[in-house]
C-alpha cells in the first residue's frame, strides 16, 4: 500500500476477515460495514471530501502591541501634501486664481500664508513631477516609521523655511515649489541607514538610489529659475537636525 493512497482493504469487525473497502457488508458474515457505497472518483479511487482552506489571515497591528514596532497606518499626511503639490501646479493654470496671489513677490506685509503656498506652486512640469515624488516616496517611508507630525514638521522647516529664507535673503528672487520640504525628508529618512553603515551594520533601504535623488533635487536651481539654493540648503539642515536625533533614538 502506497503512502497517502486509498487502504486495499478493510477488516470487518464481526468476523476478522479482510474484505474490499468498495463495499457495504462483509461476503462472509453478511455485517453492514458502511450505510453506503463509497463515492470513486473518474479513475475509480475512492474520492475524497476536502473543504475548502481558508488561509490564515492577521488582524492589523495595533497602537503598542509590540514594543518597538509601530501600528499599521496609511500615510495621509504625505497624500495630502502630494495632492496639495498637484492642486497647486493647475490652480493658476485655469485662471481661478493669479500666481501672483500665491507666490512671495518683495516684502511679506500681511501676506505671510504665502511662504506657504508658494510652496505648492510650480511653473515648471518636470520640477513637478521630481519634487512631488520625492516627497511622496520619502514622506511615506517617513510617516510609517515616525507618524505624520514629522512629515509635517520637515516640509514645513525645509520648504516654507527655505521660501521665508529666501525671501529674507533675496526679495527679489521667487521661491516655488516644495524642493526644500522634499530634500528634509529625504535627508531624514537616509539618517537612519548612514548611522548603520557607520557602526557596520547591514541596511536595507537603497543609499544609491537615494543618492541619486537628493543630487537631482539639489541642482535644481540650475535648470529651473523659480528653484532656489537657499530652501535646498535650508531642507537639508532641516532633515539633519531632526532626522540625527530621530535615528539615534528609534535606531530601527
């Protein structure tokens, strides 16, 4: 008999005698093994019922389950500035609104929401597009380790910190789009894998990668005009002077 496969006999209880499993009474004592004739499949072995299995599903994890790992939650901050990114590259396009209601052209005055808002507004599509992806990827990685007020808080230091530099430093220059905000958050996210490598342990993120990406960002201003070297610097200090103390006490 072949393991798994159907028994070639069966032993009837009254009589002891080994008796073929395909049927209901024993030939030599006439005892009723079975109330029926089993079912056989189209290649006459016996068919087996088999439910069907569900597979084993985790419930979420919740606030302070397990000490060190944080609850599941979807990034809602970063979509809300990555919409906001989007809403501000076609509101001045359809005329609803001027540009020059949104952006910091000379003095502040009573205008200070526009440090703001000028970091939502971008001329150019393809400084669009690298911004608001970079704050998308490094935003989310960001709030699923830390929480949304971190998030909020760098774009807030690096981008309308750079604008209000910016303006502070140069009137006369525009500063648009969320370049700053984009650079703090990915600085703070590459915070933890650099203080890794430097004790020599394993990372799993992608240094180069991000490499690669702050590079782009940080030359902006050489291809794009409304870009400016000051909310990069300043999104870079942003992400140094929270993401150190960050990676140092939730080293990961």
């Amino acid at each position: 008999m072949s393991t798994g496969g159907p028994d070639l006999f069966v032993v009837c209880k009254s009589c002891g005698s080994e008796v073929s499993p395909y049927i209901t009474e024993c030939p030599y004592c006439g005892n009723r093994l079975r109330k029926r004739a089993p079912k056989l499949d189209r290649h006459g072995r016996l068919a087996e019922r088999i439910g069907r299995h569900q597979p084993a599903q985790l419930p979420r994890l919740r606030r302070g389950e397990i000490p060190g790992i944080r609850a599941d939650a979807h990034p809602y901050g970063t979509a809300l500035l990555v919409l906001l990114g989007i809403a501000g590259c076609l509101v001045w396009r359809t005329n609803a609104v001027g540009i020059d209601q949104l952006v910091v052209i000379g003095p502040l005055h009573d205008h200070a929401w526009r440090l703001f808002t000028s970091t939502l507004v971008y001329t150019n599509t393809g400084y669009a597009f690298l911004a608001l992806s970079a704050i998308a990827l490094y935003g989310t990685l960001l709030e699923r380790r830390h929480g949304g007020v971190v998030v909020a808080a760098l774009f807030l230091l690096g981008a309308v910190g750079g604008a209000g530099l910016t303006t502070e430093v140069a009137s006369s220059h525009l500063a648009l789009g969320g370049v700053g905000g984009a650079l703090a958050l990915l600085v703070a996210w590459a915070m933890q894998d650099l203080l890794a490598l430097r004790s020599r342990h394993e990372i799993d993120g992608d240094l180069l990668g991000t490499g690669v990406f702050a590079t782009a960002l940080l030359l902006m201003p050489l291809a794009v005009a409304d870009a400016s070297w000051l909310a990069d610097l300043t999104g870079v200090a942003a992400g140094l002077v929270i993401g150190y103390p960050l990676a140092r006490i939730h080293p990961g």
